[in-house]
C-alpha cells in the first residue's frame, strides 16, 4: 500500500537521495566506476520513495561523466538501405501493463512501413510473446541483454554498441529510475534519442539525453518545462487499436458475476494504488454513494482486488454491488458488459479512460478539484465536462444512469468517434509527422533544480516501504562500500528521537551481526 509521506520524510528521503550522490561521486574520484553507477541506480530508485523532485541534475551530471568513461569499439553507422530503423529500450517486458500495450500499437501501426527492435534491460516476461510477434512483423529483432551483463556499465556498453550497429533513432520506454540508458547514450557518437514519458508526474532519470520528450498529454508538457527544466517536447497522442468489433462476452461477464441483464453496469479501470485514498478524497466511498443512489446498479472495477480488504469490505457492504476482479488481459467483454465507465481517482488513468471511451461507453471524469497533475486530459476528451466536486461526479453518474439506453450510447457514439480521430487512424498520421532531430546532442544542466510544491510532492511516489531499509538491501546485495558521512547523519537525528537509536539503527540495517563490533566506534 502507498502511503501519503509526510513533510520530514520528504526530507528524510531527500537526504538519503543527496549521500547516494555524495558517495557516487566519492567512488568515481578513487576509480571504482561500477560501484559509482551502482551508487547512481540507487539513487534513482530511492526517488521512486519520495523525495519532492521530477529529476535531478546532479544526478544526470555524474551519469554523462560514467557515459563519457565507456569505450565502445565501433562507431555508430546510421543505415544506408532508406528504411529507418527504431530501437525501443524498455527496462522490462511484462505481460499486463500500459506500457507494453503502447509499444505493441506502435509497432503494429507502423505507418512508414520502418523496422521495429527491441532492447530489454532487466526483465523479460516469458508470458509476452504479442510484442515479439510485433517486432518480427517489421522484420525487426528482441534483444535480450539480461544474461550479457554483471554490472550497470556492461549493460550500458552493450546497449550502445547495439545502437550503434542497429538503429537510426532510440526511443526509451524504460523504468523511471533506470540509470543505464543515460550511461549508455550519454555520448555525442549516438542516434537521436527521443524519451516517452508515460510518467509525467514522477521522477524519472534522462533528460541529459533526451533529445526530444514525448508526451501523451498536454499537462506533461508543462511538467517537464517547470520541473525538469526540458523544453524539446512534442505531443504524441496514445496509440490505441481500431474500434474494437461488438462482443458476445457481455452477458457472460454479467452471468460470472452474477449481475442481472438489466442493471446499469459501472466500470472502472486502472492500478489499484491510483484508487488509495488521499487527503480525504476517496474513490470507494464515492462509488458506494452511486450504488446506493442508482438503485440496482453494480460496479465492476479492474485491477482492484478482493485481497484488498478495502474493496473486500466495499463488496460485503453493498452487498455484492461494487465487485473488484484483479487485472484482466481481456478487456473488451468488460466493456461490452458495462453501461457507464468511472474515471478512477485521486490518480486518473488516461489509456483506460481512453479505450473505454473507444468502446462505446458515455464517461464521468475525475472530480475538477483534483491538481491537474493526477487527472486526464487531452483533445479526445476535452468535451466532457468535469465534476466540480465528488458530490458532482455521483449526481453525474446519476444522471447518466437514469437517461435512455438509446441517449447513451449516442454519448459513447460521439465520445469513441473523437478517441478513434486522434488516438487510431489520427496516431498513425502524427507518427508519419514526427519531427525526429537529425542528431543526438547531450543536454547537460546547470540549473537548480525545481521542486514541487509540497502538497504535491507528499502523493506522488511508486515505492511502497521505507526508503532507508531499501537503500540497506541494496548496498547488501551489491557488497557497497557504506561510508556514513556528517550531512547523513544530521538528517537521521533530525529524524529518530536520539543519536544512540541513530548509530544503532544505521549499524543494524548496513551490516550485519558479525562486523558489528568491527564498526562500532567507526561511525
């Protein structure tokens, strides 16, 4: 469960963030590069905890110096045969997820006719076998890199020397605090490098390299200009599939659930943490409000669970009306079982948003009072008007409920005809539009960097648990050479109520029994 930080924990986080950069900068000066970059990947996924920044520039600055340490063999040979060649780098393959489904409608799209490869890093789901089929369709090939390197520089080498010999342009898919990608294409002697940032709102590591920003909304633009301080952005809407053809699962969606053919049918979609509640505002107890307003009415929502004992609870409550079934592959009997589609909030979702809109279904949009930063946008539906407040949202599910099978679907009409304009056929003609730079160029900065407002920085966060414990497993895992250093241990006694409990604590979580006497009167 993600949990809303606190102001010192921010900090706290902040501080921990800071000696990672401290003790990689410390470890490149006395030549211990793979331990310098492992000190870097920490610190990018430690900001996956919280730490009040979308990007640090500090962070970026040692990784184009790690960059700047490889040396390759050969040089990069853009193609001479006219076709283009695209490589995508993802971090991991996994089989449900937004970012695989975008890659695959990418690649399926393929307006130009261009090649299509694939480079993963760390992971690749066995069950994704619909993304290598995609590739080898554009003649293109799946590149494992998972078994070819023991260190972060081994991969990041092998990286660039597959771009090298590979690809005309690269387009990072990769997890947020992925360092590698940055230590590979951290040189001038690259293709262009075009970043798809499928997490505006989050810390992310590559802005040094990014020639241009994709975003999938408007509101990412505006975040990365006022908080990364990246200005080459460009909008490419989601891809989604053609409309998809009508369903027969419909009725046997309903019959599993034991949903009565005749009930209006809810649904909502998206990660069960975009559901947790935050300062007050909380999805479950809005959406009991709309089942106990529209009498018989259900709601299925996919990607919560009944392991959760907040939607457990939800189910006993309404009595089996709010009904969460986990994530789900096949998507389109829900939505032919659905009446009315629920964006799910405080975090909105914009791909199921999206998809259920292309599907047909009439839609309620998060609440307006929420920080643009969570909710949806975008040309497709910018038409439908949102709520002002959670009281508006369950007065507009009312309403909708209570019009004519026929009136709604003349909504959902209108609705699927914009997101098949601008996210189908309309995706394709965008791509063919691309401005892709001529070159790679490195984008170092200079500048401080911004940090969010602080009501802002306590919600967002993709880490669940405690930072520091990570930040110890870690350095167990990789043998890190630990060194505690003054500024750490202020913010620990600015923390933890005594500096006793402080050393105890820092020697009980980075080494264990047996090496702690050794370092006892060291730290």
């Amino acid at each position: 469960m993600m949990m809303e930080l606190t102001g010192a924990q921010l900090n706290f986080n902040r501080s921990l963030f800071d000696w990672c950069l401290r003790n990689a900068e410390r470890t490149h000066a006395i030549g211990h590069k793979i331990q310098s970059a492992r000190w870097c990947q920490l610190a990018g996924k430690l900001a996956g905890f919280g730490c009040g920044m979308l990007v640090s520039h500090e962070l970026e600055a040692l990784l184009l110096k790690l960059a700047a340490d490889i040396k390759t063999t050969m040089p990069w040979q853009p193609s001479q045969a006219g076709t283009r060649r695209w490589l995508h780098v993802m971090t991991r393959t996994d089989s449900i997820g937004g970012h695989n489904a975008l890659l695959k409608r990418w690649i399926h799209a393929n307006p130009l006719g261009e090649r299509h490869s694939i480079a993963v890093l760390e992971y690749l789901d066995p069950e994704e076998t619909e993304l290598h089929a995609a590739v080898r369709q554009t003649g293109g090939e799946f590149f494992s890199l998972v078994e070819y390197a023991d260190t972060p520089l081994e991969c990041a080498r092998n990286l660039r020397e597959l771009a090298h010999a590979q690809a005309d342009v690269i387009v990072l898919h990769h997890h947020m605090w992925d360092v590698i990608p940055t230590i590979a294409f951290g040189v001038a002697d690259c293709p262009p490098v075009l970043l798809l940032n499928m997490a505006d709102h989050l810390f992310w590591v590559g802005a040094a390299i990014s020639d241009m920003v994709l975003q999938i909304r408007p509101e990412g633009t505006e975040l990365t200009r006022e908080f990364r301080g990246v200005d080459r952005s460009h909008l490419l809407n989601i891809p989604l599939p053609e409309k998809p053809t009508a369903d027969a699962t419909a009725v046997d969606v309903r019959k599993t659930l034991g949903i009565p053919e005749d009930a209006c049918v809810y649904l909502t979609l998206g990660r069960e943490s975009k559901y947790e509640p935050r300062e007050g505002i909380d999805f479950l107890a809005t959406a009991g409000k709309i089942i106990d307003t529209v009498p018989g009415a259900y709601l299925i929502a996919i990607g919560p669970s009944r392991n959760n004992p907040a939607w457990d609870r939800a189910f006993r409550e309404s009595e089996g009306r709010i009904v969460a079934v986990g994530s789900q592959r096949a998507l389109q009997g829900y939505f032919a079982a659905a009446d009315i589609y629920l964006e799910g909030f405080p975090f909105g979702s914009l791909t199921a948003l999206l998809e259920a809109g292309l599907a047909g279904l009439p839609c309620v949009r998060a609440p307006d009072f929420l920080p643009p930063i969570y909710r949806s946008n975008g040309p497709a539906i910018d038409h439908i008007q949102p709520p002002v407040s959670t009281d508006g949202y369950v007065e507009q599910a009312r309403l909708l409920a209570l019009r004519p099978p026929v009136e709604r679907k003349q909504i959902g009409c209108e609705l699927s005809g914009k997101v098949e304009k601008y996210h189908c056929a309309g995706w394709s003609e965008g791509l063919k539009r691309l401005p892709i730079p001529a070159a790679h160029k490195l984008h170092p900065s200079t500048a401080a960097t911004t940090a969010l407002p602080l009501d802002d920085a306590k919600l967002l966060r993709w880490s669940e648990g405690d930072a520091m414990s990570y930040a110890a497993w870690y350095a167990r895992r990789y043998a890190m050479n630990v060194k505690m250093d003054p500024p750490l241990l202020l913010a620990c006694l600015r923390g933890l109520p005594s500096l006793d409990r402080t050393l105890a604590l820092f020697r009980s979580i980075f080494f264990p029994p047996t090496v702690q006497p050794v370092i006892k009167g060291i730290t």
